[in-house]
C-alpha cells in the first residue's frame, strides 16, 4: 500500500530530506527585487529526480514536478 506523506518547508528542509524524498514540487515565485533565496541550501544530490511537469502562470509563478528515478 502506497501512503503519501506531504510536508512543507524552505530550502534547508528540503535539501535535508532530498535522499528520502519520491517526488518534489518547486513553486517559485518571480522576484521584482532582491536575489531572493536559493531552493536548495543544504548539501543535496537533485540530479536523482527527473522532471516530470511544469505550469508557468500568467504572473510568472511557476509550479514545476520532479519525481525520483526508477534505478533498474
């Protein structure tokens, strides 16, 4: 039986859990000033996760789906 567990948090929890995760949702949202904060702040290893969706909205804000790779 597949559970999901969904949980919410900023760049430095989701690098911890980067090695756990089965799928990653991004929403970034434009920023009109400012550099703004980095996704990921704590060591990941992203390249395990492959795109899997991605919206953009008229006001630019993105929502973009990574889901883990099946290593066979």
């Amino acid at each position: 039986m597949r559970q999901t567990l969904w949980l919410r948090g900023g760049a430095d929890f989701a690098g911890q859990l980067m090695g756990e995760l089965n799928e990653l949702v991004l929403k970034h949202y434009p920023v009109v000033v400012g550099s703004g904060i980095p996704f990921f702040k704590a060591p990941c290893v992203p390249k395990v996760l492959t795109l899997t969706g991605s919206r953009v909205f008229n006001t630019g804000a993105t929502i973009t789906t990574y889901t883990k790779q099946n290593r066979t």
